[in-house]
C-alpha cells in the first residue's frame, strides 16, 4: 500500500504520486506539505520499528533455538512469526529512504523483491496471528480433546507452517508481477503499475481485497471467535488469580491489534470505495494522505508488539529471558574479572529452569493462558 494519494496522470497507475486537477476546480491541488511531512515522519518512525522490531523479534528466536525448545504449536507459531516479523522490518529501511529521498533509488528487480517480501511476511504474520487464536482455543475450551488434536497437530507442525507461508506466497504474488520500478512526473517511483492488463481497477480492487481478507478480517473472525470462548472458560476456573492475568492479557492482544491494525484497514477500504472517482476535493486528498502515513505506521508497529504480547509475557518465556540476559552478563564480566565463576550463576538459572519445565507439558506454552 503506497502512502501518498493518488493521481490521474495515467489511467493505468492507480498508485501514481502527485499533483493533480479536481473536476470542480480550475487549480491543481498541490500535496507538497504531505511529502514533506512523509520526509521527516516516516524515515524516523520506520527506523524506530526497524530497530525495535529486530530487537524484541531475534530475542524471540534465540530464545527458542538456544534456551526453549518449541514444544507447542503455540511455541511453533510463534517462532514463525517471529521469523516473518524480522523479514518484514528489514524491508522498512528502503522505505526510509524512498521518503527521505523522495524517489525509488533502487533497482527494478529490488522493487519487486522488497515489496514481494513486504507482502509475504505480512500477511503471514497475520494468518499466524490467526493460528495462535485457534491453538488456545484448543488448549483451553477443548481441554479434554487438546491433548490428542494438539499431539496430532504436532506431528504435521512442519507441513502447518509451510501451509501458511504458501498461502502467503500465494495471496502476494500479484505484488511480485505487478510492482515495478518506472518514472513518473519525473521521479522514479517503485509502486504497482497496471498497464497492458484488461480492467486495471478490477486487479487493484482484488488485490485490496485479498490484503483486507487474510491480512485482517479472517485473524479479527478467529480472535473474537476463539478468545470470546477462552474468556468464557476462563471465567468458569478455579484458579481466579492465573484467570484474571490470563484474561488481561486476552484483552491487551484483542485491544493492541484492533488499535494498530483497524486504521489501516479503513484507510484500505476508503481506497477501494473512491476507486476510480474523479470527483474529490484537493482537502479530502490531503487528510487521505495523512492519514495514510499514520495508520501504516500503527499497523507496521504490531510487529514490535508482537514479541511482548504473545512471548514475553509469558512467565515461562521471561525466566528463559532472563537466562539470557545472565548468560551475556556472564560472558562480559569472565575476562575482566579473572577469578569470576559462572557456576553460581548457571546453578541458580538450572534451578528456575528445573521449576519452569516440570510445568511443562503438552498444552503448555511460553504463551500466559
């Protein structure tokens, strides 16, 4: 999704940039001041996701390869989506500076990639979103089934996940064919272009559509439908102290991705409803524009959020954290201090870990609930 609004230059480049006539008006409707706000806001922001995103993600999975095995699907969703979060934010710094720069300074097979990328992790961190909804769900309302469906899923945990991430693929592979590099009122631009296909906007409304489809309604449908079932559940436990921290949580995911991920998708649905119009005032084009650059920043900052929702707030997850964080302290201070010993050190991490893991079984995860 391109940030600016679009243009009439072109019949066929629906994503075009620029100035433009509206119907009602002799003057052009110049969109200067969006640029320049897009300049100076998205680089910084887009670096600060890039830079926190990679940071809570690859924590996330060293956790798992060194310290946690992934025991759960739960455990396996979330190290996928970790994976598809890292991928995703390392595509955040060519946007950076294709704003800064005002202009697409890459490569025309660059512009394909990193957009194909962009598409692919995105939508699969979502469907993951989905799948972690759905794996909850059957740890906890199904309990008396979990332990057979879970342990049958996790036999066939390896081809889930690569059904995921085909059905990702598969939805993004018009952003491969159609993004390409070209020169538009001067300016090289890397954004999709329609020309030499029969119904453009047909394609832009079924890509608009797909991205709405499996990029948010169908992981909103599985978390209000699973997670209103847990909530109930949860309500019905004994334990009232781990079922009101459980239902917390619940509230904090259902919240977080209604808040990061609801502006961008209206912002989709406002583009798709004005597809083809010739008729907006150069004020709505300007408030569209903004709005655009905001709400694509609240939805690329889910992925930061990602690791703190559904990893570290896990207790279990915490205390391999903080193995982590002793371990480092441990290498650190080793040479400086030549009579230091890590075995108090490691004794006392192996006696939280011993607690930690007779917890474990097989419907639990790093997840809280």
């Amino acid at each position: 999704m391109d940030m600016e609004p679009v243009t009439y230059d072109d019949p066929y480049d629906y994503n075009s940039t620029g100035d433009y006539v509206p119907d009602n008006d002799t003057s052009p409707c110049s969109l200067q001041e969006v640029r320049e706000f897009s300049r100076l806001f998205v680089p910084v922001t887009y670096s600060l996701i890039c830079v926190f995103g990679l940071l809570g993600n690859v924590l996330v999975v060293i956790t798992f390869a060194f310290y946690k095995k992934a025991k759960s699907m739960t455990d396996v969703y979330l190290l996928n989506m970790a994976v598809a979060d890292i991928l995703f934010v390392l595509t955040l710094p060519f946007w950076a500076a294709t704003h800064a720069t005002g202009r697409w300074v890459f490569s025309n097979a660059l512009c394909k990639l990193v957009k194909g990328i962009y598409a692919v992790n995105f939508n699969c961190g979502m469907l993951l979103l989905a799948c972690v909804s759905l794996d909850r769900y059957i740890a906890i309302v199904q309990a008396t089934k979990s332990f057979r469906l879970r342990s049958r899923t996790l036999v066939h945990r390896r081809a889930i996940c690569l059904a995921v991430w085909a059905v990702s693929l598969l939805i993004s592979v018009w952003t491969f064919i159609f993004n390409q590099k070209y020169t538009l009122q001067g300016s090289e631009v890397c954004e999709p272009r329609y020309r030499g296909v029969s119904e453009p906007i047909r394609w832009k409304l079924l890509m608009l559509g797909l991205q709405l489809l499996f990029g948010f309604f169908i992981p909103l449908v599985f978390m209000i439908f699973c997670y209103t079932f847990i909530v109930k559940t949860l309500v019905q436990a004994q334990n009232s102290k781990r079922r009101h921290k459980a239902i917390r949580v619940i509230i904090a995911v259902v919240l977080v991705f209604l808040a990061c991920q609801v502006p961008h998708n209206m912002v989709l649905l406002v583009t798709a409803v004005n597809m083809g119009k010739m008729d907006r005032t150069c004020r709505g084009e300007k408030l569209m524009g903004y709005t655009e650059n905001c709400a694509e920043v609240l939805a690329f900052l889910h992925c930061c959020l990602n690791p703190v929702l559904y990893a570290f707030v896990g207790q279990k997850f915490r205390s391999y954290f903080l193995r982590i964080t002793k371990d480092l302290l441990c290498v650190r201070r080793r040479p400086k201090s030549p009579g230091f010993s890590c075995s108090r050190l490691h004794s006392e991490t192996f006696v939280s870990k011993q607690n930690s893991e007779t917890a474990d079984n097989d419907n639990a995860s790093s997840f809280t609930m």
